[in-house]
C-alpha cells in the first residue's frame, strides 16, 4: 500500500508497481475508486494500491516524490491528477519529468462531476420519487447549455457537510458512495476521457463497464 502521510513522501523509495496515481486528497482517491468499481471494475484494487495522496494541489511534490521512486528510468509511469480551482488550467510544475504526466479536470472541482441526482438518491437509498436533492440545487446549478457556469460551480461547496443538499436531505453527503452509485450513461465527458487514459496504464483492451 502507498503511504498516505503526504509528509513522507520524499522518503526512501519503496516497491509500488510501475504506476504510480498522484490525487490531491484521500476524498478523491474514494470518488475515484467509486468510478473505478463503474468504469474498471477489474481494476479497482489496483487502483487504489496506485495511489499517492499528495495533501493538496502539490504537482512539484508528485515531481519529487516519482523521481525518488525512479521515475522512468525504472520503467515508472505516473499521472498527476488536479482540481483546476479557480486559477485557469494547471497543466503541472514548470520542470517537466518523463513518464509523469499531469491530468486537470476540466470543471473547478472533481465533486463537480457527482452533481447528478439519481446518484445522490441511490446513494443515499432514496426513492426517485424524492425530489429534495433537486429542489436544494436548483437555485445553485447553471443552465445545462452553459459549460462555462458549469466550469465556475463551486460543488466543493453544495456537496459539503453543511451545505444545501446536506441541509436539506438531513444527512452527510458521502461522496464515493455518489462516484459509485453514478452509472456509466451519467457520467460527464471528462470522466470518461480521464478513463480512457487509464485503461491505457492498465494495458485494458475491451470496455469493463457496469452499467
């Protein structure tokens, strides 16, 4: 297993397989591992022993943290995943490292991409009947032809222990079991696109979706 402590990272290297998955935070390793079990079953497990948590948007500490592990010169790959938040895309670090490649979601956040409705029921184990989830973001989600709103939304905030959705459903909002509950036809491009690179680390050929 990869140490989570985002404080050792720049440690002794150990024996980790040859990828490697840099995430900002353990939130996104359990929203990931939840499209993961939808998108790549078969490779949910070794999703997760993939994976560094980096303890924030730190790209210079995944540069760091995949040379110390030997990087490409071990027969290493790797991929840095990162929030593009406020300030415009974040292709990485200004030193580029070989076989280390930088992935920046298209929208502010990835709980952008979990804002889905049906999800957030079945999640929760509601019926579809229950309109709650949509009454609490109606007044907060943009217009579906606005892609630029929709790259701005703050979903950190909608999904958070005290916001709408939380309020007014009465519980938690548990992001992966959101992920995991997301059927394949539900899921943004972008998530599919980041996919699509990882059946290509993982060497899959045919498609293991879960619909």
């Amino acid at each position: 297993m990869h140490d989570d402590d985002p404080a050792r990272l720049g440690g002794a290297a150990r024996p980790r397989g040859e990828f490697v998955l840099y995430l900002e935070g353990a939130g996104d390793r359990g929203i990931m591992n939840g499209w993961c079990r939808r998108l790549l079953p078969a490779h949910a497990v070794s999703l997760s022993r993939s994976s560094v948590i980096l303890g924030g948007k730190r790209p210079a500490r995944a540069v760091e943290h995949f040379r110390s592990l030997g990087g490409a010169s071990k027969g290493r790959s790797g991929l840095c995943v990162l929030d593009r938040d406020d300030g415009g895309s974040v292709p990485g670090p200004e030193v580029e490292e070989p076989g280390l490649e930088f992935f920046t979601w298209g929208r502010r956040h990835i709980e952008s991409y979990l804002l889905v409705p049906d999800a957030i029921r079945r999640a929760l184990r509601l019926p579809a009947s229950d309109a709650r989830v949509e009454l609490a973001l109606r007044d907060h989600l943009p217009d579906e032809s606005d892609a630029e709103a929709w790259n701005e939304l703050d979903a950190k905030r909608l999904l958070a222990p005290a916001g709408p959705v939380a309020r007014a459903l009465g519980t938690r909002i548990q992001t992966p079991r959101v992920a995991r509950a997301t059927r394949a036809n539900e899921l943004h491009q972008d998530v599919h696109a980041f996919f699509e690179r990882l059946r290509v680390e993982f060497g899959v050929v045919d498609v293991e979706v879960v619909r």
